[in-house]
C-alpha cells in the first residue's frame, strides 16, 4: 500500500460520552435550548429572535394566504413552522397594510384570514420575484454559524469502530489505521487504485460511523432569495414522525420550545458518480419555481460527499479539481446566484475521491496537498483473494468444499486475470442464483461455480474465435 502526509498519531480507542458544553455567544448562532437529545435551536418569540428581516416572513405568509381561499393562524403557523403567537403578529400586520381581512375567530389567539384583493395583487408580484411558499427560512448567517459549532461538537470516531465497519472489506492494517484516522479527524481522503477492489465499499462504510447529529433547516434566505437545502432522499430525520411526514415536524418540539424551521437529521452521505456536471456544483435554480435548489456537496454539509469514478465525468478532472482547491483549503465554497451575485456558504463535509486511473492522469500535486490522507488499494493477492471469498460465503451461509478455492486461483492463473476483491461476492451471488434456477439447494458445487464463471467472464475460446473471424474479415 501506498500512503502519502500520513503520520503516526495515537488513535481514540473509544468515543468520549461527555454532553456537549453549552453553545458558545456568537452573534449569528441562533439561541438554543437543552432537550433530552441535546442542544437545539430555540424557537423565536420575537420577529427579531427569527434572525431574518420582518418584510421576508411577511411577504411569505402573504404569499401562503393568497394560495387559498382562507387560512387559519394555526394552519399557517404549521405551514411556515413558526410559533402561532409569532404567525398571529405577522397576520395582524399584513391586516394592519389591507392585504387580509379575518374572516372569523378558531380560539384563543387564532383567527381565519383570507386575502384581500390588494393582498393578492401583492402575493402576485412577490411570486414573480420568488416562488417558494413553505417553511420560513433562517438567515445564511445562522446557517453557517450553527454548522460551524456542531462541527466541532462531533464525538470523535472510535477506532474500534472503524474495524467493525470495515470487516467485510480484507485490507492491510495500515490501510485500515489510514482510514480511522480520516474518519476520526473527518478530513478529505483520497482513494486510488485497480477497479473491483473495494474503494467505493470504503467510502460508504466510512460514512456509518459518523457519530451525533444534525440540525439543518429547509432553507435559508439571502434577501429575496430562498436556498432550499432539505431533501428527503438524502437528509434522513432522527424522528419517527419526520420520516414518514411529507413535512416533517419533529416529536421534540413539545411546548413549542424548539425552532422548526430546523429539522434533526442523521449526518448525510452524497455519492456523485461519471454523470456529475459542473453546472450541478452550483446554485440550480427553477425559473418556474423562481427559487434555488442546493448543490449535493452543500447538502452533504455536516456528513460525506464521496466522488465515484472520479475522472470518467463530463468534466476534464483539471477543472474539477480546480473547482475543490478553495473549499478544502479554506472549508468555504462561492456559489452563484442567477443574477450573477457570488454568496459565500460553509464547506464542512468529509470529501472522498476514489479513482481506478492512474494519479498523474487525474491530479496534480496542488491538489492532492490539501487532500487530508491518500490511500493506494492495490490487487489482492492470491491468499487475500481466498480470505475474502471465505468472508463472503461465510456470510452467505454456504460451505466451501476442499480444494475449490485453489481451483478458482489455478483458473485465474490459466486465464490470466487479474485478481479482484470483488469477485469473490459476485461468484458467490451468481452460483446462489444459478441453484435458485435450477431449484436446487444453493452450494458451491464445481458445476455451479463452472456455470456462475462463464455467466460472469465469459468464455475466453468464443472471445478468441470472434476476435480471429473479425481479424479475417478485415483482411
């Protein structure tokens, strides 16, 4: 293995337990609270505690009035996930500008409103600056300063840990130290070597065993302009009640004591493979919707964003690599808006690349410098091989007759292939579908595992025969 900018440091053999200390005073981290899972941003008793200024909650809860014929102060406190009492004040200012009327009483604090003639001609020429009606957004400020904070308060990764995750992956002991070390200091690793060996399975099982969670919210504003960040398929809720909500409203904010324009997520992985775009690293914005979508490496802030294939995109690997020099040097990213306007957005992710080319064909030295840990993967050996084939079938819950292992080795050597660390799973899975074929009990028979070769390789004479037909009929 080869291994580049790796010292020797001694690694936590277990994860602190200790409660994080209390939120340090910084003029953009929201307020906070202390709930029975930890720190959580409070919720807002004022306009002024919501960070945001008060014409962009009111333009949106104008907005979300105009698209139904009436809404009740609660329905819309749920919609914008703010505090009814704060909804209630915004209400009684749109109704104070003539752009809703009441309609009737639903409590103590709440009252049916409907949109006013004027209301909706101002609803209207709102949309066509920004067509986002949802939760309110906080401000990028808060955004980036709560993302900074819960960076630093993430439990280191235990060792152990690491080795678990990894057991079914057969490396070295320094390639597996190398990727605790990543994993632990959540640096940038970068992972090269032959295909079929396991990078890609690396990459993700590093990602489990990120420790803690995450606050994020659904968006966050830059004056008219909305950034939606939440994405169900990628940003999963620790709650029970958000992971089956279309909306989801978290069971801690019990008493209205939490801010739900934030929403707890497990840390998030984002695999980008050969069909990423560089249009897809910046800001997407809908000019239907008239608002913008985050990028995948913004919306794996706080969790992992793995680069599959890296060098087979529809992007010369220079300009992508140029395109991650400023963010890992500095954990911030310049995105732009339709506009032209660049914003500045937090960088604060595990990045790993993982390629089958060579290096020096995919990149320069500038940016493997500020690549945290690099890891070579080379081709398993022949006792590698068998150790990772009896893994499998082990797992697979399949005996392996005597000597059928080095009849594989001897059939590799004949053929000469080279050894993947793969191939052993994939044998086996197509020797298992082989049995449920034939209706037979699964075993790997040299007859299941002759059939399971030829289905997965091929069968080099019939190669050889077409190869020498094409060469005849272009002589």
């Amino acid at each position: 293995m080869s291994i580049a900018f790796v010292s020797t440091p001694s690694i936590d053999t277990a994860t602190a337990a200790a409660p994080a200390p209390a939120p340090p005073a910084h003029p953009h981290l929201p307020p906070m609270v202390r709930t029975a899972s930890g720190w959580a941003p409070k919720a807002p008793s004022t306009l002024e505690e919501t960070g945001l200024d008060a014409w962009i909650l009111n333009d949106l809860a104008l907005k979300l009035t105009a698209t139904l014929p009436h809404a009740s102060t609660e329905w819309a406190a749920d919609q914008l996930r703010l505090p009814v009492t704060l909804v209630e004040r915004i209400f009684w200012q749109l109704k104070q500008d003539q752009l809703i009327e009441i309609l009737g009483q639903t409590g103590e604090f709440g009252y049916r409103y409907a949109a006013t003639d004027r209301g909706r001609e101002a609803a209207r020429r709102s949309m066509e600056v920004s067509g986002y009606v949802g939760p309110a957004p906080v401000s990028l400020a808060a955004y980036s300063a709560m993302l900074d904070w819960q960076s630093r308060q993430r439990p280191k990764t235990a060792f152990g840990r690491v080795r678990e995750a990894i057991a079914s992956i057969v490396l070295p002991e320094a390639t597996v130290e190398v990727a605790a070390l990543a994993a632990q200091s959540n640096r940038s690793l970068f992972l090269f070597g032959p295909p079929g060996n396991g990078k890609t399975s690396l990459g993700r099982a590093l990602h489990t065993v990120q420790e803690g969670e995450l606050w994020i919210p659904y968006c966050f504003s830059l004056e008219s302009s909305i950034i939606r960040i939440y994405d169900r398929q990628i940003h999963k809720p620790l709650d029970v009640n958000d992971a089956n909500a279309e909306n989801p409203v978290s069971s801690v904010f019990d008493a209205g004591k939490i801010d739900r324009r934030w929403i707890r997520i497990k840390p998030p992985f984002v695999v980008a493979g050969g069909e990423m775009t560089m249009a897809e690293l910046d800001l997407a914005y809908s000019p239907s919707l008239r608002y913008y979508e985050a990028p995948p490496h913004l919306k794996a802030n706080g969790g992992t964003f793995l680069i599959d294939d890296f060098g087979r995109q529809r992007i010369a690997p220079a300009d992508l690599l140029n395109r991650w020099i400023i963010p890992l040097e500095h954990q911030v990213d310049h995105l732009t808006l339709a506009a032209g306007q660049k914003i500045e957005v937090p960088f604060r992710l595990m990045l790993i690349v993982a390629t089958n080319l060579a290096v020096s064909d995919v990149a320069d030295p500038a940016f493997l410098r500020r690549m945290g840990y690099r890891v070579h993967i080379k081709t398993p050996t022949a006792q590698t091989y068998a150790e990772i084939f009896r893994r499998y079938a082990r797992n697979a819950q399949v005996e392996i007759p005597p000597g059928l292992i080095e009849q594989l080795l001897a059939r590799y050597r004949a053929e000469n292939r080279a050894l993947r660390g793969s191939e052993p799973r994939d044998l086996i899975e197509r020797a298992r579908e082989v049995c449920h074929l034939r209706q037979q009990p699964f075993a790997l028979t040299t007859d299941v595992l002759n059939t399971a070769w030829l289905a997965y390789f091929g069968d080099p004479s019939e190669a050889g025969e077409e190869v020498e037909q094409i060469s005849a009929m272009r002589a």
